[in-house]
C-alpha cells in the first residue's frame, strides 16, 4: 500500500486523503494536518493486473490576454483519480472540473479535468521563473505525471526598437528597409504593406524578407516606388511602424551622336555639327539630368574650286624640214582642282619660220592632246623612245657584269649577315668559311642551317616556309640524319663606335670574357628604358649571369621562373640576364574593357638579345579552369617600349605566324617563347557561361600586445597565386600586422555583384563597432579588373577597458548572389602570435637561380638520344607527336613543327612544367607508353635518378 499526502493552501478547504489499496480509492476525513499513513502492500495476490496512466491529452502552453483568464485540460486512461498542480502545489479540489467516461475499446476509465488560471494568480507569482501547471493521474499501478504548460501574461509595446526610414536610390539599386518590432509575448510576427498591399516574396522574387524582419529589394524597379511600412502582430494587439517612402530614381543618359552634318560653307571655312538627347534613359524621379553638352561642333573646310590656267608658251622650236617651228604651253598655273574648269584653247601652235619662202605654209594647231601629232613630229617621238629603250638595256647589261665580277672575286671573302641587323641589339657580322683542312668542323656560335633536309622529311606538319621558320641561329638538338649539318661558318664581329655584338674579336678579349648588355648599342637603351620603368626590389626580382650551358631564374615564393635551355646563348658569350616582377604602381595594366589581369607583369631581359632556341616562362594565374565547359577567353599579351599593351596570342586561335605557344595548368601558365619582354595573362568571359576568378580572403589584425582601446581587423582580397599573397604578407609587416589563420579561398564570379563584407557576434558587453553601416562592400570592377592596388576592408572596433582582451565575432565575406567564406575569431589581443605564414615551406629553400646542368633534371646525354629517336617523323606515329599527346602538350603541334628539334622544346617544356617535383616517372610513362624501350635503357643507366 502507498499513501499519498496533500497539502492545503492558506485559507483554502483541505484536500482530499487518497490512498491507494489494491484497485480501491478509499477518502480520509478533512483534517489540517496528515499524519502519515501506514504503508500497505502494492496489491493483493487477488487484485486483477492495471497499467499505468496514460495521458491521452496533456495541457498545453496558454497566453493571458488582458483579464481573460486561460483553461488548462488533461485526460488520462485509466486513471481513479487526476489532479492539477501548478508551481509545485496542488490546486484545490473544487477548482476541477473532471469528467468520467468509459472507453468502449479497452473498457478503462478514461478521466478529463478542467482548471482555469486568471491574471492574478499570474501575477502573485514572483521570480524569474514562469508560472506553470502539471496534470498527475493516479491507477492502482501507480502515478503519472504530464507534462508542464506554462502559463504566460501576452503583450505588445507600443513602441518599435526600429523603424523603417524613406529612401532615394537608383534603378537597379539593391535596397535595404530595415524593422525591429516592438517588445511582446509572444513575439510579434511582421508583415510588410507596399502601399497597404501585403508583400509576399513567393509571388515577386525581387523581395526578400530576412530572419530579422528586414526587407531586401534586390534591385529597385520603377514600380517599387511606394510607401511602406512595417506591421506587428500577436495575440494581443497590432501595430504599425512609421511609413517609409521608397524612391526609385533614374539618371539620365545620353543616346547615340548623331551623323555628322554637312559643312555649311560650300566654300572655305565653315562648321558642321551633331547632336545627342538625353534620353537614354530619360530622368525619371528627380534623377540627375546627362553630365556635359548635348551637341558637338567642328571647324570644316571645303575645298573652292579652281578654274585651269594656260603658263607662258615656251620658246620657239629650231625650224623644221617642212618650213615651220612649234611652241607649247601648259594647264598649270594653277592646275584644275576641286571639280574645276580646264582650260579652254590649244596647247600647242605652229607657224611658218621663212617668211614665206618655203612653198608649204601651213599653220597647226593642236588642242590639248586630243589632235593627232604631225607626221614629221610622230617620227621624232618614236626615235627618242627606242633610242632611251636601248641605253636602258645597254646599263641594265653593265650593271649585271660589274655585279658578276664582283661576286666572283670576293666569293672567298667576308659575307655579311643579314640576319643579324633584324635584331635590336646587334649589327650586322661577318663571316668567313673555315680552313680547308677542317671542312666539317662546326663552330658553336654559327649553326648549320637546316632547311634543306628539314622541308623534305617532315611531311605535312611541316609544310611550312623553311626559310622564315628555320632560321640559321637555330642550333641543332640531336644528331639524327633527318638534320644534316652544312658547312659551318665563322662568326667575326667588328667594333665600330661602340660594342655591337657579344662576342669580340680575339685581339681584344677571350671568348669566355663576361659582357654587360648596358655597353651594347641599342641593347643599352633598352636597359635605360627598363631601369626607370622597373623596379629591382628584393623579393620582386633576380638576375644571373649565363652562357650556353643555360640555367633557370627563379624569383622565390612567387610561382615566377624563367628557363634557358642549354644551347640558347651561343658558344663563349655570357649574358647577364634577369626576371622581375612589376609592382602595380609602377606599371600599366593590359586590361581592357570587359577583361581582367590573371597573373603578374613580369618582364625578362635583355629585351634585345637573339636566342638560339626558345626560353620558358612560367607564370602563375587566378583563372578557374575546372569547368567541363570553356568560359574563359584567355590571351598573353606583351608591353612595347613605348609602354602600349599588344597581344600575342589567344589561347585556342593559334596560327603559323603566332610566336609563343602557352601550356595551361590548373594554377599556372608556361609561355615557350623566341623574344624576352614584359609579359602578362588576361581573360575575358566567353559568353554564356560567367567565368570564374580564384581570389585569397586573409585576415590581419595589430601585432599583440595591444595598448590601446582602439582595435582593427584588415580583411584582404587578393588574386590566388603566391606573388599576390607574398605582397600583402610585405605590407602588413610594414604596417605592424599578423595573419591571424591561413587565407581562405573564394571564387568571385564574373556576374557584376559587389563583395560584401560584415561583422557579427561582437560581444556588445565588451565591445562596440565604430561602423555604423551594417556592412561595406569593395566594388565589383575594382576586383575584377585586377587594377587596383591589394584591396582590404578595416573593421574599427573598440573595448570597454584595457582589462578586456579576448574578443570572439564571426566575419562573413561573401559576392552578392554568390559564393562566400566565414571567418569565426577567437583570439587574446594581448597574446603574442608566432609568426604565422601560409607561403609553402619548400618555396623559400629553391634557389633565385641555378647555373648550367644542375638546373635541369634531365642529363643532356639523355635529351640527345631521345631527340636522336622521336625527331624523325615515323610512319606509325611513334615520334615526337606521339610524345607530345603522352605529355598533354598537344594543342597546337605545329608550333613544335616549326622547330629545328620539336623533341628538344617539348622535354625543355616538360623541365619547366615539373620544376617543383623533378620527377622523372611521368617522362617514364610516356616513353614507354609509346614502345621506346631503348630509351628507358638508356634513361635507367645514364640517368641520375
């Protein structure tokens, strides 16, 4: 047996005793005080088996709206017994209503009850917590209890904590109406009226309602124009914000000029004129009328006619035969022009020069040159011709002897070359055949010229104009019977005011004697051109001093290198050459219009140098290639030294005269190119599809400790390639900043939105933003464009007391109606941070530049036989284009065509693709991918790997 005891309220009639035996309810008598009573078994052996109770309805959550008072309800199966409590007291027994019932299906007693809870037992209630009430039913089983429904005074506040606040903003504008609803429970819910119309943003996408009640138009019509207001609503009341008058706007703007008038002088000096209207669009809602003049006016000439006029007649002709002399005259003083009148009369006019001794006296005149020539005049005329006719052949004929002659005593003597006056930076040398007793000798800095054999062996793929394409400075990489050598020639060089070549005849210095470009001719302008435009900082540049064994520059952390592949510089010449990268204040951009700057401006140099083969230039990009699909239009482009931007090619639109080929990887690009300069890679979107830029979001703040009450947080957007995070990293070490976690990426789309940036979560008890916006934004061209300088976003913030020093707030960055990133912070401003740097670790051990065959991972005798074996074109296809396909170097094969050993560019290119790794397995792979067992012999005994 259990015995439950009651308790009674002061002033209120006792409860009721229960106590459960078995399955009977037996009631005690009213008594202010319970003793306890005895405890009983739970049941007898004979009582029939009862469950618990179970609630088929519990009461639930209730508002007190003004005086009304609320009722709470349970029922519970089966249940002898169900009572109220309500704050850990039980309710009065006559404050029930119960009901009794039987259920038909399971035949238990199913009881309901009933209580009513006014404001004023409400509001006795004092404390934090919440007045509430619990339903307990009783069985011979046992108790149960509900669960608590609280019980609540509703209200609403009169007053909103914000209101909305009239605006004018242009057409397409994205706008901002912004609500905070009164103070009530339970919670006001908000509506918004467009003209007492209720906006729903299922119906009009242009709207957007956020979780805190604002309202977004994404961007403003002419027919948002309206008032609206905010509305508050619950169970109690309705209220309604001050109205807020929204303003859509449209600036005017200038339709198209018009053709241009004619001159309103026929003749001289006049004007003409063309007109524009402001109406493009037109001004709408007070929007500001087009900025400068409607019309435009020019001075115009028209050209006056001018009538022919007859010169002086010339002397008198000796007297002929037929007894009569001529005198002519002219149309030339002045000449008809402008539509004219010639001039009227005879131009030529005969008479008798006897007197009248001659039998024959006639008088000729002829009129311009409409009259047929006297008979004895036409003889004259054509003697003259044939007469000149026959002197021209008779020079032409002397000419070619002299020529003739000349040619074969000099023919053992100095040629000049040509060639060599096509370059910037040299003047034309001499050559000379070498000595008979070494006819196959074959000097280093003079090539054979392999045009002969190249245009008969190579097929299709080199159906091209040897004599341009194969030019004689190109040196031979393999030693395959496709490229025969020709007899070499001697290069000899003379001295006229200054240096004009590298390389110096042997009374004046060795061949291995080290020249500076700045003493050479046009080389050294170019130098001067370059010292005032580019800047060698360190970190930004490099520069070495290489021969014909060649070497890679290498700027560090940046992704920039530059590789000269052994056999460019000729034999005994040494070049001092460099790689910068231009700072963005010290260089134009080659943007325009629409496109955007994907990598850095670097230059290498000498500028005017003449390459024996084609050098490699790696350049790192921002471009998001991982789309099935091309949305990119991407195109190199180089600087002039008048400071113009030019293209060199476009990726995908190569032709024969194109004079680089670009190699495309997923984070940077490889330029093979014959001609050092300043170059840089753009893009433009290819239409439908918007293309993607790879931006770095990196959060800086103070070098802790912090001393002062004032607090920044710096948030930088920046290209995604090294060169880009490296400058940033310089300047805020400048500037006494720390990166506070590794930069996070973004993908910032080309679709014209804005990135925005805001700050949340900021402990209001310690802290307080000194913005008053509720975000910034960095414009949408200044990141595209890519022609700004590194683009950041301060966040002043500002503690309570200096004893404040942890601060925790989230920082979103995100493009409108695009991707974002979150930036949760947790830091001490008074701990020191370790210097923290996201730069690969192995980036900073590479070397600024390596020298002769330690910067190449492939040994030149290993290049020579493979050159040797893939150069010839094979009737199966296993030859260098095969070998181009395996290293995914194929876009455009004729460009290796065009060279003297395709084999040799493509493993050159291979070298600076996989300069980071130097492994030798992908090479490997394709070698033997296509049968070339022979050379991975050779590859895993000569090779050092």
């Amino acid at each position: 047996m259990r015995s439950v005891r009651m308790q009674r309220d002061q002033g209120v009639a006792p409860l009721v005793l229960l106590l459960l035996v078995g399955g009977c309810v037996v009631s005690g008598t009213e008594s202010s005080d319970y003793s306890e009573a005895e405890v009983l078994p739970d049941s007898f052996p004979s009582a029939p088996a009862e469950p618990l109770p179970e609630f088929l309805l519990e009461p639930e959550d209730a508002f007190i709206v003004k005086n009304r008072p609320v009722q709470l309800r349970c029922r519970a199966s089966p249940a002898t017994q169900i009572y109220f409590k309500c704050n850990g007291e039980w309710v009065n027994q006559n404050d029930h209503v119960t009901r009794e019932s039987l259920d038909q299906i399971t035949g238990l007693v199913v009881r309901e009850v009933d209580i009513s809870v006014s404001r004023t037992q409400v509001e006795e209630l004092f404390g934090l917590e919440d007045y509430w009430c619990q339903c307990v039913a009783w069985s011979s089983a046992g108790t149960t209890k509900s669960n608590r429904a609280y019980v609540r005074i509703a209200y609403l506040r009169k007053n909103f904590e914000q209101e909305p606040l009239g605006r004018e903003v242009r057409m397409e504008q994205e706008v901002l109406l912004q609500c905070r609803p009164p103070e009530g429970m339970p919670a006001a819910e908000v509506d918004w009226l467009k003209n007492e119309d209720v906006i729903d943003p299922s119906q009009d996408s242009n709207f957007l309602i956020t979780i805190d009640h604002d309202l977004i138009i994404k961007q403003a019509r002419l027919s948002d124009t309206a008032n609206y207001t905010c509305v508050a609503r619950n169970v109690v009341a309705k209220r309604r914000s001050s109205t807020a008058t929204l303003i859509v706007y449209v600036s005017g703007g200038w339709s198209s000029w018009t053709e241009w008038s004619e001159c309103n002088a026929r003749c001289g000096r006049g004007w003409q004129r063309r007109t524009r209207s402001c109406t493009n669009p037109a001004p709408l809602n007070g929007g500001a009328f087009c900025e400068g003049p409607p019309f435009q006016r020019v001075t115009c000439t028209t050209l006056c006619p001018v009538d022919g006029g007859w010169t002086e007649w010339a002397k008198w002709s000796a007297c002929g035969t037929e007894c009569t002399h001529w005198r002519s005259r002219e149309c030339q003083a002045p000449p008809p022009r402008n539509g004219g009148k010639h001039c009227s009369g005879s131009m030529m006019e005969s008479k008798n020069c006897t007197e009248g001794l001659c039998a024959r006296n006639k008088k000729i005149s002829i009129e311009h040159a409409s009259h047929p020539l006297a008979p004895g005049m036409g003889v004259a005329v054509y003697a003259g011709l044939v007469g000149a006719l026959l002197l021209c052949v008779i020079l032409v004929l002397c000419v070619g002897v002299l020529a003739y002659r000349r040619r074969c005593r000099h023919l053992h003597g100095d040629i000049t070359d040509s060639s060599s006056a096509l370059t910037a930076a040299f003047h034309p040398g001499n050559y000379k055949p070498p000595r008979q007793d070494n006819p196959h000798h074959l000097h280093p800095s003079a090539p054979p010229d392999l045009t002969a054999t190249a245009g008969a062996f190579r097929g299709p793929l080199f159906s091209l104009q040897q004599g341009v394409i194969d030019s004689p400075h190109k040196i031979p990489m393999t030693t395959s019977p496709l490229l025969d050598p020709l007899p070499s020639l001697k290069i000899k060089v003379y001295n006229s005011s200054t240096l004009s070549s590298m390389e110096l005849p042997a009374d004046i210095c060795s061949d291995g004697e080290i020249l500076s470009l700045k003493s050479v001719g046009t080389v050294g302008r170019e130098r001067d051109y370059h010292s005032h435009t580019l800047s060698r900082e360190p970190g930004l540049s490099t520069s070495t001093t290489l021969g014909n064994q060649g070497g890679r520059l290498t700027i560090p952390n940046t992704g920039v290198s530059l590789l000269v592949p052994p056999g460019t510089i000729p034999q005994g010449k040494f070049y001092e050459m460099y790689l910068i990268i231009n700072k963005w204040d010290k260089t134009t951009l080659p943007s325009e219009g629409s496109q955007t700057v994907l990598s850095p401006v670097v230059s290498c140099g000498p500028s005017g140098m003449l390459l024996n083969r084609p050098v490699v230039l790696t350049l790192p990009h921002c471009a998001q290639l991982d789309t099935p699909t091309p949305d990119w239009t991407l195109t190199l482009k180089t600087q002039t030294h008048q400071g113009a931007w030019e293209e060199v090619l476009t990726v995908g639109e190569e032709t024969l005269s194109s004079p680089c080929y670009l190699q495309l990887e997923e984070e940077c690009s490889h330029v093979v190119m014959e001609q050092l300069g300043t170059y840089s890679l753009v893009g433009q979107s290819c239409p439908p599809q918007p293309a993607c830029k790879r931006l770095q979001l990196a959060l800086f703040a103070p070098r802790a400790p912090c001393l002062s009450l004032d607090y920044s947080l710096r948030i930088y957007c920046i290209h995604d390639t090294p060169h880009a995070l490296k400058e940033v990293l310089d300047l805020e070490r400048s500037l006494g900043g720390v990166l506070l976690e590794d930069p996070k990426p973004l993908l910032f789309k080309d679709s014209y939105h804005n990135l925005r940036l805001s700050i949340h979560d900021i402990p209001h008890s310690h802290w307080r933003s000194k913005l008053l916006a509720k975000y910034q934004e960095i414009p949408f061209y200044h990141i595209w464009s890519g022609s700004q300088r590194p683009l950041h976003c301060t966040f002043s913030l500002e503690r309570g007391s200096l004893v404040v020093s942890q601060l925790a707030c989230k920082i979103c960055v995100r493009q409108v109606e695009g991707e974002g990133q979150i930036f949760q912070l947790h830091t001490d401003i008074q701990e020191t941070l370790p210097p923290h740097s996201p730069l690969p670790s192995g980036g900073s051990c590479l070397p600024s530049s390596q020298v002769g065959p330690y910067a190449f991972r492939l040994p030149d005798s290993i290049r020579q036989k493979i050159c040797a074996s893939l150069d010839a074109p094979s009737a199966r296809g296993c030859d260098w284009r095969l070998l181009a396909r395996s290293l995914g170097f194929d876009r455009y094969l004729n460009y290796f065509a065009t060279k003297p050993s395709p084999t040799g560019v493509l493993l050159d290119l291979w070298e600076a693709c996989h300069q980071a790794d130097a492994d030798l397995v992908s090479l490997a792979t394709a070698l033997e991918e296509m049968g070339k067992s022979e050379v991975l012999v050779v590859m895993t005994t000569d090779g050092d790997c």
